[in-house]
C-alpha cells in the first residue's frame, strides 16, 4: 500500500480558512488513517504486507504560506 496525498495548499496564516485547513488535513492526514486501516485488513488476512506513507519537507520545516499544508503532513 502507498500513500501519496497532499494539496500543498500556499495561502498566507492569516488568509487561511478553517474550511482550507480542514481539507488539507483530511487529505493529508485522516484519509493515510483510512487508507492503512483498509490495507490492514487485506495485509492480516493474507498475512504479510508493507505500507508506505509519504512526508514532506513541510513536515519537519514549515514556510511561510504553508500552515495548513505542514500541519496536515506532520
């Protein structure tokens, strides 16, 4: 299973919705819990498996226009 979402959303802090913030992070971060979740069924059915979820440099370093989108990934 690979996981490979985000919106990398640039919107100043100030300009930045909770509505904006609330997509970004349900791409980012509540659909790698569903994605896992579903791919944790198959895997323990079969036995075996490997999930992959990928970061961002956002992640560990957010910039300037990127809250939501570094908060979603972190």
């Amino acid at each position: 299973c690979l996981f490979n979402a985000g919106s990398n959303v640039n919107k100043p802090l100030l300009e930045t919705t909770e509505k904006l913030f609330f997509k970004a992070w349900e791409l980012a971060c509540y659909a790698g819990f569903l994605v896992g979740r579903e791919a944790a069924k198959h895997m323990s059915t079969r036995g075996r498996g490997t999930m992959l979820f990928t970061g961002a440099t956002a992640s560990v370093r957010g910039g300037k226009g990127f809250a939501a989108f570094s908060a979603a990934k972190f």
